[in-house]
C-alpha cells in the first residue's frame, strides 16, 4: 500500500522479498479421547519475513 500510494511501481519480487506464506492449523479436541489434533484444514495468511536485522 505504502508504495502504492507513494506512485512507486509495484513488484511481486518486491513483495516476495519482504513476506511469507504462514500456515495457521486448525486444532480440534477429540471429545472420546480428550486429545488434541491437527484437523484436516487451515489457512495460510502472508506475514512478514523474520530477518536477523527484526524485533
């Protein structure tokens, strides 16, 4: 948006360079066993990268 709205072209290297795709897991509780599990679906959401340089 940033360079968007400053009338930079916009690249996906560029946007490539800076995010990630992240997996966010479903987790169900089995109700017979009490155990947790992964369920079958989820979502990936883009967030940015961790760098060294990063807080």
């Amino acid at each position: 948006m940033v360079l968007k709205m400053s009338g930079c072209a916009l690249s996906v290297n560029t946007f490539a360079h800076y995010y990630e795709t992240k997996l966010h897991k479903k987790m169900v509780k089995d109700k017979q066993t009490k155990t947790k599990m992964v369920a079958q679906y989820g979502s990936y959401n883009f967030g940015p990268k961790k760098t060294e340089d990063t807080v």
